[in-house]
C-alpha cells in the first residue's frame, strides 16, 4: 500500500473527500516526523513504536571505488512492531471470521512452518 492508497481507504471508510483524507494523512506525518526531529518517542498501542536512533561517524569505503570515505554522524528512524500487529499478520484471522479448528490436534496453534489454511 502506498501513500495514495491509503488516502483513498481513509477516505472510502471516513466518508470525506479524498482532498481531506490527503490533508488528514500529511497532518500525521507531518506531527510524527516532528516528534521524531525532536527525539520524542511515538508509541501506537496495537501497532508499534518509531524511535530516533543516533549514530556515531564512522570510516566507511566505497565498495565501487575502494575509496575511504568519511561518513557524518547521523539520526534515522527506527520501526518496531506491537504485538498484536505481528500476530495479525503472521496468523490473519478466517474469512469467516471464526477460528479453524483441528479436533484432533492436542496444541493451541500452528507448528512453525505450518499454516491454518493447510486442513
């Protein structure tokens, strides 16, 4: 999904324009980008956390060149996913909305590898 994409749910599921839907996505990303410029933490229940990550200058080389190179100390954003949104993703639940179930099995879910659709 790309930024356009998003727009166009939001303003499907929001019942808005997709001009206000645009306005509403750049706000966000405009405010966490902020947050992050200004070494806040953002924290989304359900979904993740965004932190600034610092990183020192360091003697890099170009891998075309062989050349040393400086490389400027540095902050980049840093992504890391909830709970429930890497079991939503890893486990989606049924079309049905119900959960599939395998009587003759004797655990709570899946053996790594496995897949619930394999029935």
């Amino acid at each position: 999904m790309n930024k356009s994409e998003l727009v166009e749910k939001l303003a499907e599921r929001a019942k808005i324009t997709k001009k206000r839907a645009e306005q509403v996505v750049n706000l966000v990303f405009e405010q966490m980008t902020e947050a992050l410029r200004r070494g806040e933490r953002i924290e989304i229940r359900g979904f993740g956390s965004f932190t600034s990550k610092s990183y020192d200058a360091y003697t890099g080389r170009n891998p075309r060149t062989g050349e040393t190179i400086h490389v400027p100390a540095k902050r980049l954003p840093f992504f890391k996913v909830g709970k429930e949104l890497k079991e939503r993703v890893d486990y989606p639940p049924t079309h049905g909305g119900g959960v599939i179930s395998h009587a003759d099995d004797d655990d709570d879910g899946p053996e790594p590898g496995e897949d619930y659709a394999e029935a």
